[in-house]
C-alpha cells in the first residue's frame, strides 16, 4: 500500500473550503451508525457514507455515486481508514483529500467570527463547528473577558496573543454538562479570575477555586465604558448567569437558544427548573429591548448559523419566532417546556460535571474520549 | 467459553492487537479469504473502533459473528466463514 501519494489536509483547510462558492463534497467512511448519530454538517457541504470496510470488496457500484468533477474529502473517527480510502480512490483517479485526525479532530476544532468591532469593543464568537459549542472573547484597550472557554485554552492564549489583549476575566455562565470547561485552567495559565455562580458548584458538591460570579452586578472589561452586566437566569441549571455587554449584546448561556429555550430537565426537576425558567424569560428578559443582540452558548443545528457566520439573533426576532418567548402564562409555558423535556442525557454527563466543578480529573487523552458526539443541551422550540 | 478454548477451536487467528482502523478489518478480510465455508477465524484487536466496525463489516458479508469477548483492553471476534 503507498500511502505517500495520499494528500491530506486538516481540519481548518477544510472549514476555509467549506466557505468557498460551491462547498465540500465529504465521504464520511465509518460505519453507518456512527455516521447516522454525528457527522460533519454545514451550509454547502454534500456528504456520502460509505463504510471503508465497503472497499475491501472489488464492487465498481460503490464509486457510482461519487464525482470526478470536484475533490472529495474522505473523513474517519481519526484519520486512519479515510486515508486508506483515499488511496484507493486516488489509484482510480479522483481528486481525494483525506482529513488529518477525523472526526475527533472535527470535534476539537474552534472557528473564529467577528461578532462585532468598532472602536470601542471587539466581540469574537469562537464555533465548535463539530459539538455546537460557542465561546466568547470581549476585548476592548487591551483587556480582554473570555466566557464559557473550552478545554483547549491554548486556543485562546495564542488569540489573546495575536490581538494583543491580557485576559482579566474568565466566567462560566453555568456549569457545562455536555463539554469539559477550561475555564478555571486558562484564568490560572494567564493570571486572570475565574467566575461562576457557587448555586452551580454547590448544587454539584464542587471543590474548586473560584469567584462567586453572583457577588458582581458589574465587570469591566478595558478603560472604555464596556459594562458587563449580570443577570441570573436560572432554568438550564439553578445558577445560570447571563451577561449584557454594552446594553446591546445578551451572552444568554444555556438560557435562550437561536433555535429555542435551555433544557430545564438535566437536573431531574423538570417542572421546580421550568418554572424558574418562565420566571427568568417572563421577568428578566422582558426588560431587553427588541434590538439586542442573544448570543447563546450552544447551538443545535448548523442552520443557526447564520449568513454572517455566527449564531446569534435580535431578540425580536427570537421573539417573532418562539412563542415560548411571548407566551406569558406560567402554566402553559410550564407545560411546554416539560413535554419537550426528555430523559436522554449528554453522553458522560455525570463525569464531565464532576470534572467541571474540580471533583474529578482524568488525562487529555480521556477528556477528547469523553466529550466526543454531539450536543445535547438545546430543547428545540417547543412546536418543532 | 474462555478466550484460550475460543482460540484452540480457530482455523484462523488474525491478531492486529495495537493496530489502528482500518487495520484490523483489512486483516481480518485477508484472512478469512484464505479460509473454507464453515471454517472459524479468531480476530484479536485493540482499537475501540473494531467493536463497532468488525460487526458492521461481518453483516455485509455472508459470514457469521459468532462471538465478541471484551476485557482488558482486548477485543475478540470468532467470525464463521459463510
């Protein structure tokens, strides 16, 4: 076998082709359940399973469906059979890329978008393409606030580098349960100060250093007037935190989605948190002008991400869209929420708290094992 | 049935212990090859993936999945050749 003629490419090549006028042809080569259950989906990407093992056959009606006119990108768990495949392919003449480390690789990339720059402030939204995850990075003279960090922190010190920036806050909205936080590790690799609501550490018998985030009204961020300001929203988890910056930007955590509302039922009291999360939408996000800008931490679909590549919405228009956001009895909206809830649980969602709230550590290696799949956090709107 | 007894009944045994995917699926294809109709290969591998890929590959054959032992880290398939 001459794996040498091969070409491979990383993940990032293969987003920046993603964006390109005509998108990606992809060849996911795993088993079908596999694939059925996660894979790499995105505006103008055409994707194809065919198990590798399909290719041990001589069978020419395994390459009718794949096209000579457009490279194909062959993806695996990690990088491995996608190769193998590709081999095959290129002996055959096509245009093959086989995708360096996979889906796991998929799973563990950050793209960066510019939410919004003026003279004043930066905002960056950093997507998990491969998991629905979001971060945020605020920088304004110098400063910098990072929210809801992921575990590859390096990421965002080579960002902070690049920007120039010193990163003064590190905060948690809530407790994740689906992915493993790097919070509380970048704000002690960069000297700054970790916050998250103890309501979400204690709830989980947590053991860690951290700054009660509810003990601040108010964060600065820079010399610039950036007020930060905090409201407890809870709902998702007892203690999730939203934060307005700029009167005009809504981090909502896992409150309010693009796509619908936080899951009430990860802690198991569906109907107790879904009333809290009346409470928070009726009350606290009713204040909120139509023009404010709701940036989540999760998304659900790659469809969220809108034609300025972030995931984000006006408030209005969440409004216009979700009648869980305009419906205001408490009871109807109670019902809603608890039919949509289910029991099906992120994968490793005991394990992954623990680890977030300093109970438990486990090596890197284990950490990518544990997170890997899809998310799950997002209830979708309650009439979808 | 234990994993000594498994192997002593084999015709076959394919061993891609500490190979990664595609691997032990390669392997095992190129073993089974070499076997008769009824014949019984042993398959021993220690990629996670296999556990998934050597059934989903087994069930698009005419072979049959006898068996799958886990432990230690250790995977065996016992594959009947159809």
């Amino acid at each position: 076998m001459r794996t040498d003629s091969v070409q491979k490419v990383t993940i990032e090549t293969l987003v920046e082709a993603m964006q390109q006028p005509g998108g990606v042809f992809i060849l996911d080569v795993r088993n079908r359940e596999d694939y059925d259950a996660w894979k790499i989906e995105s505006h103008h990407v055409t994707s194809r399973n065919i198990p590798y093992f399909d290719f041990l056959e001589e069978d020419e009606r395994l390459f009718s469906d794949l096209p000579q006119d457009r490279p194909i990108y062959t993806v695996c768990a990690k990088g491995g059979s996608s190769e193998y495949v590709a081999q095959i392919l290129s002996e055959k003449g096509y245009h093959v890329y086989s995708v360096s480390g996979g889906m796991e690789a998929w799973s563990q990339y950050y793209h960066p978008q510019i939410v919004y720059e003026d003279e004043k402030l930066k905002l960056v939204q950093f997507i998990r393409l491969g998991k629905g995850c979001l971060t945020y990075m605020l920088m304004s003279e110098g400063e910098a606030m990072i929210v809801d960090a992921l575990r590859r922190v390096d990421f965002y010190e080579a960002y902070a580098e690049k920007e120039g920036v010193t990163i003064k806050h590190v905060i948690d909205t809530h407790i994740h349960a689906d992915h493993i936080s790097g919070g509380q590790k970048l704000a002690e690799r960069v000297g700054a100060t970790y916050y998250v609501s103890s309501h979400d550490v204690f709830e989980h018998g947590g053991s860690m250093r951290f700054e009660p985030l509810e003990k601040h009204s108010t964060l600065r961020v820079g010399s610039v007037e950036v007020d930060v300001i905090v409201i407890p929203t809870p709902g998702h988890t007892p203690g999730s935190t939203s934060l307005l910056i700029d009167k005009r930007f809504f981090l909502s955590g896992d409150t309010v989605f693009v796509s619908g509302l936080g899951r009430p039922d990860l802690g198991g009291r569906v109907e107790e948190w879904a009333r809290d999360l009346y409470r928070t939408v009726s009350q606290k996000l009713s204040d909120l002008d139509d023009a404010v800008w709701v940036l989540p931490a999760h998304y659900a679909h790659f469809t969220e991400i809108n034609e300025d590549g972030i995931v984000g919405a006006k408030l209005g228009e969440l409004r216009r869209f979700n009648e869980l956001l305009r419906e205001m009895d408490e009871d109807v909206f109670t019902k809603a929420v608890e039919a949509s809830a289910s029991t099906e649980r992120p994968p490793n969602f005991d394990k992954i708290i623990a680890i977030n709230v300093g109970k438990l550590s486990v090596t890197p290696e284990d950490e990518i094992e544990l997170e890997i799949g899809p998310n799950r956090c997002a209830v979708h709107h309650a009439t979808a | 049935m234990n994993v000594q007894e498994i192997v002593a009944k084999a015709d076959l045994v394919v061993d891609a212990s500490g190979l990664g995917c595609p691997m032990p699926v390669v392997r095992a294809k190129k073993g089974i090859d070499t076997l008769q109709s009824g014949q019984i290969m042993v398959l021993k591998a220690t990629d996670r993936g296999s556990l998934k890929d050597v059934p989903a590959w087994v069930q698009q054959t005419r072979h049959t999945l006898e068996e799958v032992v886990e432990g230690d880290g250790e995977y065996i398939f016992v594959v009947r050749k159809g």
